[in-house]
C-alpha cells in the first residue's frame, strides 16, 4: 500500500481565514451602527434649512394681517415641527420637500416642549406669535445629538 497523503489545512490558515472574517464583520457592524448619527445629522441640517426658509419667507413677505408683525413663523414640539403664516398656528404652510403640513422627527426628539419662533420683516427671531418680542439670547435646540443653535437678533443658523 503506497503512503497516503494527507490533505487538510493548516493552523496557520484556519488562524488567517477567521482574522479575515473577523475583520469583515467589525466593519459591517460599525457601518450599521452608524447609520443613526448620519440619520440625525440629516434630519438636523434638515431642520435648519427649513428654519432659514421660515426667516427668509418672513423677511419677504409682509404681514396681512394687522396686528401681526411676522408674516411667518415655525412651531416646534418634541416629535414634530410645522411652518405657519399671519401670526396664527392654525395657518400652516407646507415646507419645501415635505408632503404634508407638519414634519415628522421619526425616532428624533426635539429638546424644547412647545416653543414657536417667529421672525420680524427684519429676520430677527421673536418669542411670541405676532413678532413683538425679540429674543434677548440665542435660542438653543437639541435634536438627538445633534445641538441648533439661532442667534440672537440676527436670527443667523450656523
């Protein structure tokens, strides 16, 4: 009976596919776990794109209204947020890329209970539904992680 050869793997290749493998998995798993910060971020700069659009409109538009000194204004809530015009909640307006008059957080939060900013012809940021009150400090938002900030009398959204 001729020697039989014996076929199988090495130690040191069984070692060098699981290293492989191990390496594989760590980087998939890593790139799925962060998924939710790219998602918070997008939904920040989301939200502060349509901040802007809110002062941008305001600074456009005079009220018609009177006794309305902010032709438009954004409401925010902890898992929602929703843009309206002439001094009243109840004239809600559709932001751009939203399908609906109200826009949903998903499983974000917003940092403030029910707070609406209105701004003035002259974009400043006001604490109240007619635009009569400035805000006296920069107005400060958490959304998840992520941290909006809205300048005092400027109304600047960096």
């Amino acid at each position: 009976m001729p020697d039989q050869i014996q076929r199988g793997f090495t130690l040191v290749e069984i070692i060098a596919v699981l290293a492989i493998v191990s390496i594989v998995a760590a980087v998939a798993i890593s790139r799925m776990a962060s998924s939710d910060d790219v998602n918070n971020k997008a939904m920040a700069e989301a939200l502060k794109s349509h901040i802007r659009y809110v002062q941008m409109r305001a600074m456009n538009t005079d009220p018609q209204t009177s006794n309305c000194n902010s032709s438009y204004g954004i409401h925010l809530s902890p898992g929602s947020y929703f843009m309206f015009r002439e001094c009243s909640k109840n004239n809600k307006v559709i932001l751009p890329g939203s399908e609906t008059d109200q826009v949903s957080l998903g499983n974000l939060s917003l940092s403030v209970a029910d707070k609406d900013i209105t701004f003035d012809r002259y974009g400043r940021p006001c604490s109240d539904l007619k635009g009569d009150n400035l805000y006296t400090t920069d107005q400060t938002i958490s959304l998840g992680t992520e941290t909006i900030k809205i300048t005092k009398n400027t109304g600047f959204v960096p």
